[in-house]
C-alpha cells in the first residue's frame, strides 16, 4: 500500500498501512476531511488518543478508536454545547459504525475559542 507515490512496507494489515507518511493515522485524516467539508473550521485538530486506552473498552489492536478533536466554527454559532456534539457525531456517524469508540470534542466559536486562549 502506498500513500502518493510513497511505497509503505510491512505485510497486510500492520501498521504501516494504516499510517500515512506525516504519522497521521488514515481514520484522523478521514475525521478531517469530513469535519473539514461539513462545519469549514478556522481551526480544527484531530489527535489520535487511541494508545492512551490500550486494554480499555472499546480499544483495539492497532488503535484509531479514540481522538480528541479541537474543531472551531462559525458553524456553531447560536448552538449549544448539546447541538454542537449531535452535529459531529451524526458526521461521523460511518467511522463510529466503523469501528472508531469515542471522541473527546471541544467545539467552539471563533469569540469562544479566543477567549478560551
């Protein structure tokens, strides 16, 4: 498997395969690309927290079952914080039934974010 025209070795199903060349596991880059495409955030952070939970429910081998995702949007704006966590976890309703367990989400407005900081 390769991801642009870089070749990674290992055999089927390692991790080498499921990591592209920025160390970034393929469901991450997945989340991104969803959550990028939905809610256009000024700034939007997708970690893999998956080896933090190793032996923990819902942990697999292999990890890309846990993230913490920072996500601010002008989305969000006049919704709560409920609203805001329905929102992402119906646009990543495919990877949950994919195998993905939990997501840690910080959802916030631009005004939210900058006080925040």
């Amino acid at each position: 498997m390769g991801v642009g025209n870089v070749r990674l070795a290992g055999p089927i199903g390692s991790l080498a395969e499921r990591v592209d060349i920025w160390g970034m596991t393929l469901r991450a880059a997945r989340l991104e690309a969803v959550l990028t495409r939905t809610f256009a955030p000024l700034l939007l952070r997708v970690v893999d927290d998956s080896a933090r939970h190793a032996g923990h429910a819902g942990a697999q081998a292999g990890g890309q079952t846990h993230y913490n995702v920072l996500l601010v949007a002008e989305a969000f704006r006049g919704m709560t914080r409920v609203a805001r966590s329905r929102a992402v976890h119906a646009t990543l309703a495919e990877e949950f039934s994919g195998g993905m367990h939990a997501l840690a989400l910080t959802l916030r407005t631009p005004e939210e974010h900058a006080a925040a900081e």
